[in-house]
C-alpha cells in the first residue's frame, strides 16, 4: 500500500518517546518474557478488572516495578464495594512502593458497586494522596462515549482537572484508543481552548488482528467497521489479518502541532500482547518514516 506523504524524521519518532503501555494482573509472565524489549522506566498501566482481586492487582504492580518500569495501577470507581476496599487497595501499593501513580476511572459497571459513581469521587475523597499518591491519570474520550453525552464527558475532564490542581496532584489524561488522527487532533486542541493543560497521552491500539481491533472498537464505539478499515488502512475481507498502527502514528505525527496541541505522548492499548506490541514499536521507531505505512 502507497505510504503516502510521510513527517519527518524527527516528528515520526519523537511521539514514541515516553510511550506508555497496558496490562492485565494476568499479563506478568508475558511482560516477563517481554520485558528486555522495553525502555526501563516504562509507565505500565496495571487494569483493574472484575474478574482480578486485589492479590493479583497488587502482584502485577510489584512485578512491573522488580523489572524496572513505573507501575501505574487502576482504580475503577464503580467496581470499588466501598471505601475500605479502595482503603485496602492503597494501602497495599504504598507498602509495596507501587503506588506514586495510578490512574482513576469510573468503570464498565453501569450502576456503583459501593460509594464511588465515578472517577471524581475517588479523587474528592482525599485518599489518594494520604497514602502517598502524587500523581493521577484520567480518562478522555475523542469520539465520546457510547453512554455518556458530550458536554458530560467535557464538564467532567474539567472538574478532575481542576480536583487534581486543588489538591496538588500531577495528572495527565490518557484517551480511549482510536484509529482516526483528525479527531483526536481536533479534541486535543479543543481541551487546550477549554483551558485543560494537562498532558495528554494519545491511546493506540498495538498490532492485533483485524476481527479483534474491529470488535473492540465496535464495544467501546469508536468508530463502525466500514470507517475504521477505511481510516486504519486494514480489510475488512479478510478478518485473520493482523494490523497495526502505522497509518495512525504517522498521520498524529504530521498533525501535531505543540504549540497547538500541548505536550502529547501515546499511550499502547496491548490487544494483541505485550510482547507483539513492543516489538513493533521498537520496529517502527528504527525505520525511516517513508517506510512506515499501513498496517499489513
């Protein structure tokens, strides 16, 4: 496939700089088969999923940092039963010296499982920073949420940004993965117009097979499948493929304007495995730009 016009060399690569990647409590023998293939200091964001307790969460952030990466764990707002737990929980990654960074999210459930609705209420509770927190990543949504209206999504960027500045906790925003650079672009330089100076880091997905990236996208409403193949560069007719991100890193890259856009990283949403993901990436920041295409 044509490449098409291509940035520079400097700007191809300088978004991998201090990328971030994504795991499960399940994921540690697979960063432990990976690990010499990632910058030492790596953020590695550990998920807090509902079917993990809190043995595995607080497993994985101290395996990420025995192999020299920053663990930033998850807290997710409507999983926590109650304020013990999230108690417990942060009480376990400062014993552990796992728990500088985390990142806060209200979560999959639809209804709270305990006293926290969202990811603002876990930041008002003061709690974060009593048991060492100094810094807290939240969620952004570029092409919005499947259950949540826009100006919801923006009022709440605004208040956790401001809940964080109030209580002298770094931030950044980490976005929801997509496979159009335009309008993560266009959302990036729309929360600078609002005044959120946070950094940002772009969510990616890393290579992973085409019937995967499609129903991921479908569940999380990022995109119908017609128009990510079309923006991706991916097809459709034949779903064993693999791809991955080449076309939308180039394209974020040739976009990316900083005095526009403010200090962005990329953040690797880990679909098809720690190990596959670092390889690319590796791969794709040691070839020239011109020869980063599509994913095949």
């Amino acid at each position: 496939m044509n490449p098409g016009p291509t940035a520079p060399r400097a700007t191809h690569t300088a978004l991998l700089e201090d990328f971030s990647l994504e795991m499960t409590g399940k994921d540690v023998p697979h960063l432990e088969e990976a690990h010499h293939l990632v910058p030492p200091g790596t953020r590695i964001n550990v998920t807090f999923l509902g079917n993990e307790d809190l043995r595995m969460r607080l497993a994985a952030a101290r395996a990420v940092k025995r192999l020299g990466f920053v663990p930033v764990p998850h807290l997710s707002a409507r999983r926590l039963a109650s304020r013990a737990e999230l108690e417990e929980f942060l009480e376990g990654l400062r014993a552990d010296g796992t728990g500088e960074h985390v990142f806060v999210v209200g979560g999959d459930p639809a209804r709270p499982h305990g006293p926290y609705e969202d990811a603002l209420a876990v930041i008002r509770t003061g709690l974060l920073e009593r048991y060492g927190v100094r810094h807290v990543g939240v969620s952004g949504y570029p092409e919005g949420h499947p259950a949540i209206a826009g100006p919801v999504l923006w009022t709440a960027l605004a208040d956790k940004t401001a809940a964080l500045a109030r209580r002298r906790l770094g931030g950044h925003v980490i976005t929801q993965f997509g496979f159009d650079a335009g309008p993560v672009l266009s959302w990036v330089a729309e929360t600078r117009g609002r005044g959120i100076d946070l950094p940002v880091r772009i969510g990616v997905p890393g290579p992973a097979g085409v019937r995967r990236l499609v129903s991921y996208a479908t569940r999380f409403g990022v995109g119908t499948s017609a128009s990510i193949a079309r923006k991706y560069g991916f097809s459709l007719t034949n779903l064993m493929a693999t791809a991955g991100p080449d076309r939308f890193l180039r394209d974020l890259a040739a976009g990316y304007d900083p005095a526009v856009h403010g200090d962005l990283r990329v953040h690797f949403y880990t679909f098809g495995g720690l190990r596959a993901t670092a390889e690319w990436v590796a791969g794709f920041a040691a070839r020239p730009a011109a020869e980063s295409g599509a994913g095949a």
